[in-house]
C-alpha cells in the first residue's frame, strides 16, 4: 500500500539533492573526516528490530564475489546501518538508501545534505516528557517538512525500543522513575559525530541520494536515473523488509499488513540487480523462495541461482520469544557464499 502524505498525496521517491544524479556524474572524494569511519557505532537511529551482525555478514557476503560493486541500493533503510557500515569499511564505492516511512526518509534526506542544522536543532531541544508530548503530537506542515526529520530523531532516541508509531511509551514511563530515563539513550555528542558523517558519505559523493517511497519506487528511480547499470551485473540490493513475527509491535499498521508476496514475485520475476534479502526465518518466507534459479530482466543473462543460508543474529525487538540470538535467513542470486561456518547450509 502505498503511503500518503495530508492531504492523501501519494509520497513520491525525493533524491537527497536537487540535482539529480546520474553514472557520469557519481565520484567518490576523499572523506572531510576519515576518523569518523571508525566509530563503532554510525547510525544516529535506534531502529526497532535491529539485528547485530547483520552489516558483517552483507559485507562478507559481498566480498566472497571478488568484485567490489558500483552501487549498493537499500529500499528498507531504517536505521541504515548495513550502508553506513558498508562505505564507512570501503566494500562499496557508492549507495542510495530509500524509506517509506516520511519520518525515516526525511531524516536521512536532511542528515546528508543538512547535516549541521540537524545538528544545531538536536543540540537546542530540552529532552523532556513535554517535548516528548509535543514531538509525538507533530503533525507535518509538507512533506518536505525538515522538522520530521527533528521528530524521527527525538522519538528514536526517546521512545522504547525506538519505535516512532504506534503505543510505545517514553524510555522510563510517564513517571520516570525508572533506572533509564528519557534522556538515556540521548547522547548529543556521539550523535552529532554519526549525523555529521552522514553528512561526510553524501558531500564526498559515497552517500548518492536518500530517496522517500516505497521499495519499488526506489528501484524505478535508480533504473531511470542509471539505465547503464541495468545490465552490469554490479549493482547488489539489499532488502531487510518488516518482520513475518512481530510485526504489528513494531511498525505502523501498513508496515505490519506489508505484502511480502508481492516482494517475492518482483525479486523472482522483474529485478534486474543482484539482490540480498535477510529474514527472520519462517515457514511462509521459505515457502515463498523455494526457487532455485531466476531469471532477471537484464540483457545478456539468463538465469541467476538462488541461494539460501542461516546465520545468527541478535536481534533488537522484543516480543514473546524476548531479545537474544536469532536465526537470519539470507538469501542471494550473488554467486558465492563466504567459506565460513557462520553460513550455514538450510535445509528445506
């Protein structure tokens, strides 16, 4: 379903720029500040259900196929920490990240090219109960709004287990009088480092566009603005989509109704790009890519193996089973999987 703005406008994808990127001009620079790559963690944002490792296991996964790709597209950004990671490490030149949420993309579209106002406005705002109130009543003056992109980052950093919509309540409870408080996880210093090096991946060209829509609008506009790529083989998307468990603690009640069908059918029948998918592991998402092969819409190529395997992840989100060490399904038309016991064969 495809999300709406007020007013019931369709959100449609918004490059991170004015200026529309294309293949000629997308370069690489040097860093403003190269130690910023090193901070162990990059994503100022909390994102429920976030998996530990999962970033790892990606940039393994990619440099068992030798070639380093030109771009790297991730449709379910969220907390973007799998890209950030990726270019921070150098195991890809250039990424575009993409987000249906208004909230999540408009943060990302104003971290890369606004970083030190976004800066500046987190630095100014009191985190307190009332703003909490005030920031969770916001309603957007246009979809272009850039205080959504203040209110993505409080309610990230101040809401239990980061979730911006539905029932969750402030770090700490109303009364705060917890051992967390709201402010725990509210660290302005560390988190203008991490905004700041978003700013740093998009002005040295390595962060291309931050997009606002649905996952396959971000894959439409990077075929229109990078027709060339289409038939190189090099482009490698990875989709984290919302959980199959879970999913309606986590997300608004769109995301947690999300057609993972229709996913299947796009990434088995039409994606033209190598494509890395990551699960928690369930019956019905097994069920859906029982394929062995594909065969994608790109000139030249015939079909592309599909290929499954299990890691174990720590997850984030909460829920009956509790947080703790999880079984990931990941699952890629790349050629190679890493020699390495971590991946382990699925046996169907």
């Amino acid at each position: 379903m495809t999300k709406r703005a007020n007013g019931g406008r369709p959100i449609d994808a918004v490059p991170a720029s004015s200026e529309a990127a294309t293949a000629s001009t997308v370069k690489a620079g040097p860093l403003p500040n190269p130690d910023r790559a090193s901070m162990r963690y990059l994503s100022p944002l909390r994102y429920p259900g976030a998996k530990s490792g999962i970033a790892r296991c990606i940039a393994e996964l990619i440099k068992a196929n030798a070639k380093k790709p030109p771009f790297f597209l991730e449709p379910f950004a969220g907390g973007a920490a799998t890209t950030l990671r990726l270019l921070a490490d150098g195991i890809v030149s250039h990424a575009i990240i993409g987000d249906a949420d208004p909230l999540v993309a408009n943060f990302w579209i104003t971290a890369a090219t606004r970083p030190e106002w976004l800066v500046d406005r987190m630095i100014d705002e009191p985190v307190t109960l009332d703003r909490w109130d005030y920031w969770r009543a916001y309603e957007q003056k246009s979809p272009d709004d850039p205080e959504l992109a203040v209110k993505c980052l409080f309610l990230n950093r101040t809401t239990f287990s980061g979730i911006l919509h539905g029932r969750a309540g402030p770090i700490g409870g109303r009364k705060q009088e917890s051992d967390y408080a709201i402010g725990c996880r509210f660290n302005k210093d560390a988190l203008a480092e991490r905004i700041r090096f978003v700013g740093d991946l998009y002005r040295s060209g390595r962060l291309v566009a931050a997009w606002r829509g649905e996952w396959q609008q971000t894959l439409k506009l990077f075929g229109e603005q990078f027709p060339e790529y289409a038939a190189s083989g090099d482009v490698v998307v990875y989709l984290d989509p919302p959980y199959v468990d879970k999913a309606d603690r986590l997300y608004t009640a769109e995301y947690a109704a999300f057609n993972h069908l229709q996913l299947a059918a796009q990434l088995l029948h039409h994606v033209p790009y190598r494509w890395v998918l990551s699960y928690d592991d369930h019956a019905d998402i097994r069920a859906l890519y029982q394929a062995k092969t594909v065969q994608p819409h790109s000139p030249g190529v015939r079909q592309w193996r599909v290929q499954k395997r299990l890691v174990e992840l720590r997850y984030s989100a909460s829920g009956r089973t509790g947080r703790g060490p999880k079984d990931e399904l990941v699952i890629t038309t790349l050629p190679k999987f890493p020699d390495d016991a971590s991946f382990r064969a699925v046996e169907i």
